[in-house]
C-alpha cells in the first residue's frame, strides 16, 4: 500500500483544530497541576522544546476506580494548529491502557530532560543541603484511537522518520513486502493526543545566589556523566 505523503496524512489524522475554547457556563472541576514555584516556572516554548528533544514519556490515565494505569512509551510533539498542539503515538494492542481512550479518558504524559544530584558541598561554606536539579514537563489531554489503516500507518511513518532521520540508510515502512505494514497495525493501537494544558518545570538553582549557581554548573560541566553535563547547560540558560 502506498503511503500518502506525511504531511497530508499528518492533516488525516490530525485535523487543524480552532484555538477557540467553548464556553457553556457549565462550573468547571479544578485542573490537577504540578507543583512549580515561580522560580522554576519554564515558558509553553521551552516545555515543547523539551517534549521534542526527550520525547520517551510516561502516559497516566485513571481507570473507572480512579486508579492509574501508566504505559512507558514514545510521544511525539505535532503542531495541529491548536493553542498547544497534540501527541501521536501507538502502544500494543494486548496494553489494556489504550482501551481507557475510549470514554474518553483524561490523561497525563510525563516528559524528563537532564537531571542531576547537586552536593551542597559546592556551594560556598554555610550550612547547606543535598538537591536535585532537572527539568520536566507534564503535558494533559484525552488521547483518541487513530482507527483507519491509513491514519495508522501514517503516526508509524511519522514516529519512524523522527528517530530514523533522512539518511539514505533510514529505515521506512515501505522498505516492508508488500501488504506486511498493513499485518503489522493489528497488533497495536495508535493513537493522537490533543493537549489541553503543557505545565514545564526548570528546576535550575534558580533560588541560589549567582556564585553557588556557578559553582554547581562548573561541578556538572566536569562530571562524567552525560545527564550532568546536559544539566550544567541548562543551567547556564537560565543564568541572570
């Protein structure tokens, strides 16, 4: 089977939807929402950033009982036309968790940059304590099942051109016999996820003073870790 050039199967499947938001004068229940002190308050730009540079998410969705069920898995990051964009994704269809769309279901993907442990051993002497510096998004939504072959078979086109690139040896579902993509979609459940709300946290030391900031990013930048270096340029970012 041909597949349709992605951009158009992308507007398939995810059709460009208004900014607007209905107003029906119905009382609204209180939005859950991660705790971020101003401080550590990062911008929608720098949290989409973050979703497209780390895009291996934890998705949380509350069964009937009100009792979560998470699935590890990757979600990418579309601009749909609406105020916040969308996630696509797929997960096997023997996950139970996908069936949780159907109602359907509000949910929760989580998103984790660099993280690092932070010693108050580097600050400048006082009576200091152990933190851990990161930055992290948590972005809300009701995921729907992506049902036509098509549709389905352009989020896989989708997710494999993001992590293959356009090199020549990229792999691509075409590269499939024929009529074998097609066998392959019967085994998972793909899927879009229209955000409502994107919440981003930099925790960053943004509540030290400048010389305690530099001491931690200097401790970072010269660690071996990959994290750690990753962190310490975030930091620097985020300096005054």
């Amino acid at each position: 089977m041909r597949i349709p050039p992605i951009t158009a199967a992308l507007d398939m499947v995810m059709p460009r939807r208004s900014t607007l938001c209905p107003t029906d004068g119905r009382k609204r229940r209180r939005e859950p929402a991660m705790y971020i002190p101003k401080h550590f308050e990062g911008s929608e730009a720098i949290g989409r950033e973050i979703m497209q540079a780390h895009s291996w998410a934890l998705l949380i969705t509350a069964d009937e009982q009100a009792a979560p069920i998470a699935t590890h898995l990757s979600l990418l990051w579309h601009d749909d036309g609406s105020e916040h964009g969308a996630l696509i994704g797929h997960m096997a269809r023997a996950n139970p968790h996908w069936k949780l769309f159907v109602r359907p279901a509000e949910s929760l993907a989580l998103f984790w940059g660099p993280h690092a442990y932070v010693s108050p051993t580097w600050y400048a002497p006082g009576p200091k304590v152990p933190t851990w510096n990161y930055v992290t998004v948590h972005a809300y939504g009701r995921p729907e099942i992506v049902e036509d072959t098509r549709d389905v078979l352009a989020v896989l086109e989708k997710l494999a051109a993001a992590y293959e690139g356009a090199g020549p040896e990229a792999w691509r579902l075409d590269r499939l016999p024929p009529g074998n993509a097609e066998v392959q979609t019967k085994g998972i459940v793909a899927f879009r996820f229209p955000l409502n709300r994107i919440e981003t946290k930099i925790k960053l030391s943004q509540n030290r003073d400048l010389e305690d900031r530099r001491r931690v990013i200097d401790k970072l930048a010269s660690s071996d870790g990959q994290d750690a270096k990753a962190t310490a340029e975030w930091m620097k970012r985020v300096l005054p």
